[in-house]
C-alpha cells in the first residue's frame, strides 16, 4: 500500500489545477472531475488486482499483455514505459519543478529541469542504498505537505477563491474540453496500479495485491479531493487557471510572498523524489525489454555495481527531448493518451483471463464484468474526446505506437533466454519502486 502511495502522490497533484481552471472554473465541475478520476483508479485498481493474481510475475503490463493478447501487444506497452511512461513524467516533474523555482533561483524554467535530470541520473548511475532511504523520507515529508495544504485551505472559514457552486456544471461536463480536463486528472491519478508491477515479490498476492491497490488508491483519492477543495478556497480560480504552480500561487494568496517561496522550495524539493523514482525504476523494464529483444540489447550491460547505466542515459535523454520540445500540457496530453489506452487493453485482457483456469487463491473482480466494462468505456470516452479536441497530441501519441511498431518489426523474434539470463532480467526488473 505505501508503494501505491509513494507512485500516486507525485507531480500531477501539485500541477494539474491549474490546466483543469484554463477549461471549467465552477467548484462542482473541477469537484466530479476529482472524483471521476478516483473512481476509474478504483475501477483499474480492481482490474489489475485479479490480472495480477492471475500471473503473479513482475513486469507490469508487459507481461500480462504479452501472455493474455500477443507478444507484440505487450511489447508495445513496454515500448511506451520506455518512451512515455517513465521519461514523460521525469519530464514532467522536472518542468514543474522548474515552474516552481523560476521565480526564485535566477535560472529559466527549462535549465532548471535539465540540470535536475542529468544531475540525479548522474547520482543513479552510480549506487541506489542511500537514494532508497532518500526516497522514503520525501516521500513521508510529501504526504505531511498534503496533509498541511489541506488543513489550511478548511482553517480559512471565508472561501479566499469565492467558490462557484452554481449548476454550471451541467452545462462543462459536456464540454469536449472536460475530457481533456479529465486526462489531467487521471496522470495525477497515476501509480494506482504501481503495486502491480512488482506482484511477483509480494507475499500471498492473493490476499496482498487487492489490498495494496484499492486500499492504496482510497487513501489517496480521499486527500486530493480534499487538497483540491483546499487549494480553491485558498486562492482565486482565475489566479490559477492555465498556471502549473497552483501551490505556490495559493501560499502567496494567503500567507505571503515569503510563504509562498517556502512552500515552492519545499515542494521542488519533493519533486526531486518523483524524478528520482522514475529514473530509478524506469530503466529495469527498458533493460528487461533488451534481454528479451536482440535490437534493444545495446541497453543490457550494466556497471560493476549491476546497475543499467546505459538504460538510465537512454531514457534520460528521452525525457531531455521531450522538454526541448514540447510544453507541460503537450507532454502531459501525449503522454496520457498511450497511457490511458494501455491501462485499458490491460483491464479487458480480463476477459481473456476468465477462459482460463483460476490459480488457487486469485483475485476476482467484484462486479465482472460490469466494472471492466464501465473502465474501458470511460477510457474510450477520453480517447475519443482527446483525438477530437487535441489531434495534434493524439497524433503524436498514435505516431509514437507506429513507431513501436516498426522496431518490433525489425527486433526480429523474441530469443529464447538462458537461466542465468532469466534470472538476471527478474532481478533488475525488480530493483527499484518509484512513484508516478
């Protein structure tokens, strides 16, 4: 449940705020869009629970999609955990950090968080015992900024943001935009299924799985709908809206200029966690892909200390051209489209899974298969909406599987794996647990 935690609580709650107040301003709407997105996560958390039980070996969606579909569907999804779903959030939490610190540090916003990545994949190509235990600290210190943010949005009696609670919102939901907006909303989300990926090294994962994943997305889910409240009462929705520093922009509103750098160092700081983890834990599915495929085998040697040095750098400069390349929104809107549309090809491999015979103790889905229906649905929903209103980032995101495509093509068969080797890609697949 702490490995679900430590991957939800990360960039998109201190950041998305603002992109949803650019779309929808009534209290309500940015209200169900909280809650929406806590109950897809409980929906994919309830899915991937039974997925994992069902194939209790680490590896996330590139292995249950390549022993439920197709060995190219699953290694499609690896291709984007290695071009999005680890360097699009290193990216990601690295522009915020960079949002945060402009106004203080005398350097620009895209410096800032270049220096952040080629420092801490620096630090990571050499030894990770210390950075665990750095890691579990910011993580612990993050949830009591949370918890603080929150207590002082509720300790204010009069709204400082004078919330619109009117029934606007009949009117936003429908809104093309909403969609997007709920994309925004569903990165902040992301980590629910964290728990997943290192299934193979939990103890009765009958029992454990189920309870780290929707325990885990509860709690969470709980304190953003209650940080957003808070963050509204704290400061002006037009303050906010269309900005990505929408904490620092509330400490401002409510304490002061001196406040409000403090709590924008404190937050950058905690950023740093996120970027850690993601430099971490991203490299070990990039290496296992290049012991299960000979055309990313180039990624495979690691240093005397068993770290995948080259794996790191190679993400590492994926996530560098994604910052000099696009900004926050696009990364974040491109990002979440292949995602999104993983997750759910992960949840209907369900259906799959149903055919075959239960392992002893699995996991089953209450309301199969209804929930995994409404989840796809939902997904389907934001796909469609997210082509319609952002063509120019769903395009990329299809152009980036096009690309996956090819390399599957020219990586030639998936080669058989000696013991030794098998061995070797689980240990390092397992290494690390980051957050999202």
């Amino acid at each position: 449940m702490a490995i679900v935690i430590a991957n939800m609580v990360g960039t998109g709650v201190f950041t998305t705020l603002g992109l949803q107040l650019a779309v929808v301003q009534n209290a309500w709407s940015i209200l169900f869009l909280w809650l929406g997105g806590a109950v897809i996560s409980l929906l994919g958390a309830f899915s991937y629970a039974e997925v994992g039980t069902h194939m209790p070996k680490s590896g996330g969606e590139y292995h249950f999609l390549s022993k439920t579909i197709h060995p190219m569907v699953g290694y499609l999804s690896g291709w984007v955990s290695m071009t999005v779903g680890f360097a699009a959030p290193i990216a990601l939490a690295a522009m915020a950090m960079g949002a945060y610190l402009e106004g203080i540090a005398s350097l620009s916003a895209n410096l800032i968080a270049l220096l952040a990545i080629l420092l801490i994949s620096l630090m990571h190509s050499f030894s990770l015992k210390r950075s665990s235990r750095f890691q579990d600290i910011l993580t612990i210190v993050k949830i009591l900024l949370l918890l603080f943010l929150v207590v002082a949005g509720f300790w204010h009696r009069e709204p400082a943001g004078r919330l619109d609670w009117s029934n606007q919102w009949r009117q936003d939901i429908f809104l093309p935009a909403y969609a997007v907006a709920l994309i925004f909303v569903t990165y902040a989300y992301s980590g629910w299924n964290a728990a997943a990926y290192i299934v193979g090294e939990i103890k009765k994962p009958g029992r454990n799985l189920p309870i780290a994943l929707i325990g885990g997305t509860i709690l969470v889910s709980v304190l953003y709908v209650l940080l957003q409240l808070a963050l509204l009462r704290l400061a002006p929705a037009s303050l906010m809206a269309g900005r990505v520093e929408v904490g620092q922009i509330a400490a401002r509103f409510m304490f002061g200029e001196q406040a409000g750098r403090w709590v924008s160092m404190l937050i950058s700081f905690l950023l740093v966690s996120s970027i850690s983890a993601m430099i971490w834990v991203g490299p070990r599915i990039t290496r296992a892909m290049s012991v299960d495929y000979d055309l990313w085998r180039f990624l495979k040697k690691d240093n005397a200390q068993g770290i995948p040095v080259r794996a790191i750098w190679f993400q590492s400069g994926i996530s560098v051209l994604l910052i000099l390349t696009g900004s926050f929104e696009e990364v974040l809107l491109y990002s979440g489209f292949v995602l999104q549309l993983f997750t759910a090809v992960t949840v209907g491999s369900i259906f799959v899974l149903r055919r075959r015979k239960k392992p002893a103790n699995a996991y089953r889905s209450p309301g199969f298969p209804f929930v995994q229906i409404l989840y796809i649905g939902i997904s389907c929903w934001i796909i469609v909406f997210m082509i319609a209103d952002k063509p120019y980032a769903s395009l990329i995101g299809v152009a980036n599987l096009g690309i996956g495509l090819l390399t599957y093509r020219l990586s030639g068969r998936r080669h058989r794996l000696s013991p030794k080797e098998e061995a070797q890609n689980a240990s390092h697949a397992l290494e690390g647990v980051g957050e999202g």
